[in-house]
C-alpha cells in the first residue's frame, strides 16, 4: 500500500495508523495545568552567555543573516538547548523557556539573541510570502474577511491549528492588557480519542482536505493544497490541520474538491475536542517566554485579546519558523506545502515575489 496517502485524482486508500498510539506525546492538558514540568529557566550563566553574544555580534557589525551556532556561541546553553529540542520532537512535543531577558534589551537586541537561540534549534525558513524569516505576531489592524490576511496580523483569537514548518518558536517581548493566552493540544492525544470513540470520523481525517493558500501560492502550484489532517508515516502520526482555511478553501475554489458530510462532521468534532479544557494545555506569555512548538504533534491557538492604546506597549511576540536536521520523515503528500522534505530544509512559504529578509517591522 502506497504511503503517499491520496494521490491527484484521490483514488487511491488512505494509509490508517494502526490504532491508539500512546506515548509522551499523548498527553492532557486537564493533568499537565497541574505542573510546572513542560517550562525551563535559563539560568544566570546562561543569560550572560546570551548577553556577551549579543554584544559581540553588535561587535563585530555582522548582520543578522550572519547568526549561526559558529558565530553566536553558547558554551552551557548551547548543547541544553539541543536536548530540549530533542525532547520536542521525540517527546511531549512543546517546551516553554522561560526568562529571556527582553527588558535589557532593545528590539533590534533581542530579535540578534533570538535568532541566535533559534539557531541550535533549525535552519530559518520564511514565515510569510514576503520571506520574513523573523516574524511578528501582532495586531496591524488587518480585515480578516480580505483573502491575504492571517490571523495573527488581527487581536482575533486563533482556532486550533498547525503551520507549515517542523518547529514554530514565539518570544513575547511585550503581553495585552487582557486575553491572547495560548493554547495547546496533543494531536496524537486527539487522534487517540477519535479512535476509541468516533473512529467512522477518526477514519475520515485521513482522506486528503483542500487547504486554502491565503493568496501565498509558490510558483506553479493551485491556490490551495491537498493534504490529510491525520498522515501515518514511518510508524509516526503527523497532523497537518487549519480548519479556517480548509473551510474557506471550500467557499473561494469551486473547482477544489468538495468535501462530504462526513469529513466536515469529523473536522467539527475535532474542534470540539480541541476546545475541551480536559484536552488543552493553556498558558499565559510573560514578557522573555520562548515557546518552541512541534508542529506534526500540536495544534496551537490564541483567545481574542484586548490591547493598549499606546501603539509602544501593544502585545508584540517574535515568531521563528525552523526546521531541524533531526525532523522526522515526512510522506510525499507534504511536498506541495513543505516544498521539499529534507530535514532542515523544509517547510515555510514561498512564491515568486518571496525574498529572504531578517525584518524588524511586522508589516
């Protein structure tokens, strides 16, 4: 049976997984809300190592296209921060790393340490079809209802979701004045719970979705994708799922697939579980927190938020899309939206206007 899941003309079986699956990565938000063992604290030997790198790339007037492990060295965090990353892909999946000290900072400062965090972690790879390959999470008072606008250019809350790229990182530089928490789920968890309880739909979630592009359409390719939400691969679960733009995919491309009453029943009742507090984990961003998601497990989201009218003060996180030398397998059917399936070269939006650039504005 073919791995590649549904091919062009959706006429070949999905590839299922073969039931529960279990393991770190199966977790529930109901019981991890108890603990504090998902965040880490950078220590103060590790934060004058971030300090006397900063300066030293200042220094030396490199740019930020010049950030690599050999030119921002970390002599203590650095090989901790490889095992965190490690323990994200191969275990629970998230971390939140607190204590990154963005009040001694400038902007233009901390984006240089953030990089050079982001760095042991993965190669950079575009966020945007702009190809900021420094990304910004903040309000710019955006429409949503206009085709090219994403969500975390808006103060609406995020539906549970993934992006397209192995690991997303966020660094809060500054919070709201009220809401914008974040949520996360364990997609394995939710495929489990399909399993035992609704596996007509936990069987539906393995056909192959049209996804809307949102307008960032790399050359030669159909403003949408075809991809399943729940992928079997190389003995791994690996969930790819936007249900806003599954479903506006639907109302802008008649030409696209339509989906059956079935797969929009499942991708309902996987919302649902999403949003049950027995399932998500949520947490609230201090300014200096670094959240390092993996993707192919978690669904991420944020509730609407209310901001300050001081445009200085409004809520602002760094994001980072990376890709790992050590990501998983990907299967076939990832490559219309991953671009290749390398690790550590992989993932992120591009299309014919994309131009690498390390931005400091979010617009």
């Amino acid at each position: 049976m073919s791995n590649l899941a549904y091919n062009d003309e959706f006429d070949a079986e999905p590839v299922l997984s073969p039931g529960k699956i279990g393991g770190p990565g199966a977790w529930r938000g109901s019981e991890l809300q108890k603990s504090d063992a998902w965040i880490e604290h950078l220590t103060e030997t590790e934060i004058a190592e971030i300090d006397a790198a900063i300066r030293a790339h200042v220094a030396a007037d490199l740019s930020m296209a010049d950030i690599r492990p050999e030119t921002f060295p970390l002599p203590t965090l650095g090989p901790r921060l490889k095992k965190i990353l490690n323990d994200v892909v191969e275990g629970r999946g998230f971390v939140l790393l607190r204590g990154f000290p963005v009040d001694r900072y400038s902007v233009t400062e901390a984006a240089i340490g953030y990089l050079g965090l982001g760095s042991y972690c993965g190669a950079f790879r575009p966020s945007n079809a702009k190809g900021h390959l420094l990304g910004h999470v903040k309000d710019i008072g955006l429409d949503i209802k206009q085709p090219t606008t994403r969500y975390y250019q808006t103060n609406r809350g995020l539906e549970f979701h993934t992006d397209s790229v192995d690991i997303v990182g966020l660094l809060c530089l500054k919070t709201a004045k009220s809401g914008g928490a974040s949520r996360i789920v364990s997609s394995v968890t939710l495929h489990d719970v399909m399993y035992e309880k609704r596996p007509d739909l936990w069987r539906a979630l393995f056909n192959a979705y049209p996804t809307d592009r949102r307008g960032e359409i790399p050359p030669g390719m159909k403003p949408w994708f075809d991809v399943p939400v729940f992928n079997w691969y190389e003995g791994k679960l690996t969930t790819i799922y936007v249900g806003q733009y599954i479903r506006s995919a639907q109302e802008l491309f008649p030409e696209a697939r339509r989906l059956t009453d079935l797969e929009v029943e499942a991708m309902d009742y996987l919302d649902t579980l999403c949003n049950d507090p027995e399932y998500y984990l949520s947490m609230d961003f201090l300014p200096g927190d670094i959240q390092l998601l993996h993707n192919h497990q978690i669904l991420h989201s944020r509730t609407d938020y209310e901001d300050w009218s001081d445009i200085e003060q409004r809520r602002h996180l760094l994001r980072l899309w990376l890709a790992p030398e050590n990501g998983r397998p990907l299967p076939p059917v990832f490559e219309p939206r991953y671009g290749k399936l390398t690790p550590g070269n992989r993932g992120g939006i591009f299309t014919e206007s994309t131009k690498l650039t390390f931005s400091l504005s979010p617009v």
